[in-house]
C-alpha cells in the first residue's frame, strides 16, 4: 500500500489506542490486567497481553459486541469497541 498524505477511511476504522486505554482502565481493569503497571486483577481473567498475542481483531470485534457469559454486557459502543481494540493490538509489539 503506497503512504497517502492524509488518514484514510482505514485509519479512522482501527481506532483511538489513547482512548481505548482510558476505556479499558475504567472497564475492565476490575478483572483483566490491562496495563504493565497495574497491580490488580482478577486471575480468571487473561491479561490483555496475552489476549493481544493469542486473539484476531476480527474476533475480539465478535467477542466484545456479543458479551461472553462470564463478563457483565457492557454495552460498549462501536467507537469504544474499535479504540480498546486498537489500544490491545497496542500492546502486543
Ligand atoms: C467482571 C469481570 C470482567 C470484566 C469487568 C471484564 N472482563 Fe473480560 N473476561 C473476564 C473473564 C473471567 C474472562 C475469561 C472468560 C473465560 O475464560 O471463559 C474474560 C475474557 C475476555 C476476553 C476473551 C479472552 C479469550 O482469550 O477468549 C476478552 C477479549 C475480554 N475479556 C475483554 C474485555 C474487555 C475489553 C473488557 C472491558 C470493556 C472486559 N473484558 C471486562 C472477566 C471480565
């Protein structure tokens, strides 16, 4: 893909990392370990590390409009969803 001199349609799909982790600290930092230098978290919950290693955004777009049993439905929005997605895809450099 050549570089275009503005965002694209593409950019604007993946995301806001900054925001999503404001979201995901607010959200789900009571059970998932969602930064390197947070202390607490549930054990039953993976870390977001190792969801961001193991899982496609494909499929945490899936899992997180279609609240997994074992989480509360948080009733995220799609601009929420996209920018935790982007802020996980974040993490695993
Ligand atoms: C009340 C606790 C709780 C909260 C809050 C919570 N989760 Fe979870 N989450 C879990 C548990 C427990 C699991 C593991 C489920 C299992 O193994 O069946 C899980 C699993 C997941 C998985 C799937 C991991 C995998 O490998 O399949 C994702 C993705 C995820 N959570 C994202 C989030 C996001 C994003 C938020 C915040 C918007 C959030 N969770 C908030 C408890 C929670």
């Amino acid at each position: 893909m050549a570089s275009l001199p503005h965002a694209s349609a593409d950019d604007a799909a993946k995301g806001s990392a900054a925001h999503g982790e404001i979201v995901a600290k607010r959200w789900c930092s009571a059970c998932h370990l969602v930064a390197s230098n947070q202390a607490l978290a549930n054990s039953d919950a993976p870390t977001f590390a190792s969801i961001a290693r193991k899982k496609q955004a494909s499929k945490l777009k899936g899992f997180l409009t279609d609240p997994h049993p074992k989480m509360p439905n948080m009733s995220l929005s799609r601009g929420e969803i996209a920018d935790i997605i982007a802020y996980i895809k974040a993490i695993d450099k």
